[in-house]
C-alpha cells in the first residue's frame, strides 16, 4: 500500500475515534448537566416573579402535591421579604434514584449558594426529575 493510502486510512480511522469520542461526550451530558439546565430554566421563572408559570412547568409529581394559588402564594411569603436574588453559585449535582418521601425515579438533587437582597447567604436545593414526558421537571424546591 503506498504511503499517502496507510496516511488517508489512518486519517479516517483517527476521524471514525474522534467522532465515538464525540458521541459519547455528547451521550454522557450528564444527568447532573441536564437536571442542572432544567432547573436554571426554571430558577429564571421564580426569578422574574413568573409563578405561576414555575408551577405550569414543574414535574407531574410536584403539580399532584400543591396548587397553582397555593405555589403562588408559597413564594410569595417566602421570596418577599428575601428581595431580588443576586447571585448563585452552584454546589453540589447529584443524581438519585432514592430519595425520601418520593417514589422511586431519577432525580437531580442541586444545590445553590445564593444572595438575595435580604438574606447575604443561603442554600437553594432544587431537585429536578425525569418525568412522565421524557423530560426534565423540577419537582422540589426549597430555600435554608
């Protein structure tokens, strides 16, 4: 085989490792990435005072626990006098299948260190899970 045919198939054969390797980074985005991306879509919502549109885009399990008013209502009392927030800085992503006083699934529980104008410091736990739909919905959400 001449020289620049063993280089063209050693070429093709690096491409053909290059594009696996490509795949699976893609394949392998996280189930911590994704639960993470879920939830700053949603974090964003609460954010701009959007409410009621958080409730509309939390998961099946969240929405069969507490009402729409009763949601609306929850944030209004607790954000309110916590102010705008000003910062969040991821923690922790951790996936589970097992948490407790949930059915079993797969959730993403994420931490956020966050400021808000009332409160210098707290922790933000949104835990985002894969729902009926084949997509990612928060289905918890609570501020310490």
């Amino acid at each position: 085989m001449p020289y620049r045919s063993v280089q063209s198939v050693l070429s093709i054969i690096l491409l053909i490792f290059l594009a696996g390797l490509a795949t699976r980074a893609r394949a392998q985005q996280t189930t911590e990435q994704l639960g993470q991306q879920a939830a700053d879509a949603w974090l964003a919502l609460v954010d701009s005072g959007e409410y009621a549109k958080s409730w509309e885009q939390a998961s099946s399990l969240f929405k069969s626990h507490v009402s729409k008013v009763a949601w609306q209502k929850t944030l209004k009392s607790t954000l309110g006098p916590l102010g705008k927030n000003k910062s969040r800085t991821l923690k922790s992503a951790k996936y589970a299948t097992t948490l407790p006083g949930v059915p079993d699934g797969r959730y993403v529980v994420i931490e956020y260190e966050s400021s808000f104008e009332g409160k210098q410091s707290a922790i933000e736990t949104i835990t985002p899970m894969l729902d009926k739909d084949g997509l990612w919905h928060v289905s918890g959400y609570y501020i310490k």
